[in-house]
C-alpha cells in the first residue's frame, strides 16, 4: 500500500509562508482531497504532517474532483453574504496570494 506524505516546513518563528501555498484547497492542493475520517497524522517534533490515504483513493478523488463542473469549490455554499463582505471580496485577492486589498 502506497502513502500519500505531506512534508509541511515551518521556520523557526513559526508555521506558514509561501512554501505551503501550493497546499491550499482552491489551487487543487492535496488538503481539497481530505475528507471526514481520513487519518492525518501530526509529528511536531519532525514538523510534518502526513494525510495516511492510499495513493490509489487520492487518485481517485482527484478525478472525481476535475471532473465537476466546478472543481476545488464547496459542495452546498448557499448562504447569506453581506454587503460588506462582497465588498471585501472585491477589492481582496486569493487567500493563497495572502488576502490583501487590491486597489484598482
């Protein structure tokens, strides 16, 4: 059996950067393949984070992924937004490019 090993580096200061951007869900990253039960396993020591799923289910659900109309997006988003947050939404770019204001 095959597992799928998520090294996550964090510096000194603490966890975060642009060396786990490429993780994020909406940019098709292997934490959008997560789903409820999925064993992950933390070692602080070793600073890593391992998703224990056999390469052969990620694969599958990477498929299933790209193969919806919108892939990487929420199943069932149907909920209010206030004006101030599409406001915010706007002006502000991805959470992966770290979510500051744009000004046009």
């Amino acid at each position: 059996m095959t597992w799928r090993s998520v090294r996550v580096s964090c510096p000194a200061a603490g966890c975060g950067g642009s060396r786990t951007t490429g993780q994020r869900r909406g940019r098709g990253g292997l934490i959008a393949l997560v789903e409820a039960g999925d064993l992950i396993e933390i070692d602080i020591p070793a600073r890593s984070v391992n998703l224990a799923v056999p390469q052969d289910i990620l694969d599958e659900r990477l498929a299933k992924q790209q193969a919806r109309e919108r892939p990487f997006t929420p199943l069932d988003r149907d909920r209010p937004v206030s004006a101030a947050l599409r406001a915010y939404a706007s002006m502000a770019s991805s959470a992966a490019d770290g979510a500051v204001r744009v000004v046009p």
